[in-house]
C-alpha cells in the first residue's frame, strides 16, 4: 500500500482519473468582511472513498520588509482569550460525492487587516489524529485504499479578516506610460479579471490574472501602444468595470 501527498497553494490542479476521495475547497481566496465574525467554508468530496480531513490554520505576518511569514495561531487554554482564527470542527470526515463545512471563527484584536492560511489536508486516519472512528474502521479503510497508488491533495487557501470598520480609498494615477493603483484604505483591494488584450483581435490576449493590492500597496502596469486593459476593481461589495487603452 503506498500513498502519496501532494499540496497545492493557490491553486486547484485537476485530479488524474483514480479511485480514492478528490476534495474540493471551491475558491481560494475568502474574505471576512468588518461586521462579521464566522464564515462557513465548504468542502467537497467528488471522489469514490471517505475523505478524512485536518484542517490548519496559520497566520500570515509581514515583516519591516514585507516579506511574509506563517506564524501558528496563539492560542491559550481560555478560548475566549484566543487571538486569531479557528476552524470548528478542526477534523472533518467527508463522505464519497458528499460535502462537509467548517465554521472558521475569529476572536481577537481587529484594528487592523489580518491575514490566515488555511489548509485542507486528506490523510489516512490514525489513532492520534482525533477522528471519532474506531480502530476496525481506520483498518477497513486502509484496506479500501490499498489497491495502488492513491494521491491524498491537500488545498491552501488565503482567508482575510478585514478591520473591525473598514475603509476603502483606492487612487488611480493614469499616465501616457503606465497605469497605478494605489491602496490607500485599511483592506484589500482586488484587481479581478485582469486583461491584457490586443486593440485589433479579443482573441490575441494574455491569460487572465487576479491581484490583490494590501492596505498601503499598489499595482501598476506599463501601457503598450495596441493594448487595452481591462478589469474589475472590486473594493468590498463595491465592483467597478476599468477600461484602459495602452
């Protein structure tokens, strides 16, 4: 019997046609907006076989220079004295073409925008992993997956905790050369459906990109003489279409 564990950041790569549970997160990306303190997060199994499931939780830091670090979530023995986020349950058993949800909460301080990793990861069960199964179904289960070769894909998703009173205030400067959005509130702004495209043909277009611009960040381009550039700049609830023309 061998296993294999792959995990994928950002992103969802398709599965190769296998048996075992194939688990699904859906977007990447959440937002807990100021007003609120929970957010249901959903998690799918398409696969042939139960998906046992750890859920992670680690808070993402930048330093003076901007470079980021994952941090475990403080915790100590009052919950209520918790600073961070957690996920209820923590464990999820996940039934083949089934789903299950976690409810990540947030206690703690929110002067600020605060960011989580949250990861998703199937294993094979064991005694100290806390499932509530007992042992001759951990055994039975081994058993089920031991026909070959299973891929167990763990997800990483990105969750932000926007401040307690959120502010927007976004300024664009627009320039013969370049394009610039700079992020002067206190949440993410989102650059989504970002493209770069042709004047002359829709179909000549670079791939579509999603960008996230962090409270006192920016985003700009540099303006091509038979481009156009178009995007949604989303600032919370609000959404507004951009059209730029190099």
């Amino acid at each position: 019997m061998k296993y294999l564990m792959t995990f994928f950041g950002l992103c969802c790569l398709p599965f190769l046609a296998q048996a075992g549970p194939q688990i699904n997160v859906g977007v990447v990306y959440d937002y807990l907006d100021g007003e609120k303190s929970t957010y249901l997060k959903r998690v799918f199994n398409g696969g042939d076989a139960t998906a046992f499931v750890k859920v992670n939780v680690l808070e993402i830091v930048y330093d003076a220079e901007g470079v980021p670090q994952e941090i475990p979530v403080k915790s100590q023995a009052d919950v209520v004295a918790r600073d961070g986020l957690m996920a209820s349950p923590a464990r999820l058993i996940v039934p083949a073409n089934g789903m299950q949800g976690t409810r990540l909460l947030f206690m703690g301080e929110r002067e600020h925008e605060r960011y989580f990793r949250v990861r998703f990861i199937p294993v094979v069960p064991e005694q100290e992993d806390q499932f509530a199964v007992s042992s001759e179904e951990r055994e039975d289960y081994k058993k089920e997956l031991s026909a070959g070769v299973n891929i167990l894909a763990g997800y990483g998703t990105i969750f932000f905790v926007r401040p307690k009173v959120t502010r927007f205030d976004t300024k664009i400067e627009n320039t013969k050369s370049q394009y610039l959005l700079r992020n002067n509130g206190n949440s993410v702004v989102i650059v989504d459906q970002f493209k770069d495209c042709s004047s002359k043909s829709e179909q000549e277009c670079n791939p579509v990109t999603k960008h996230h611009i962090l409270a006192g960040r920016e985003f700009k381009f540099d303006k091509q003489a038979g481009r156009e550039y178009r995007f949604k700049l989303v600032e919370g609830e609000k959404k507004k279409t951009i059209e730029v023309k190099g």
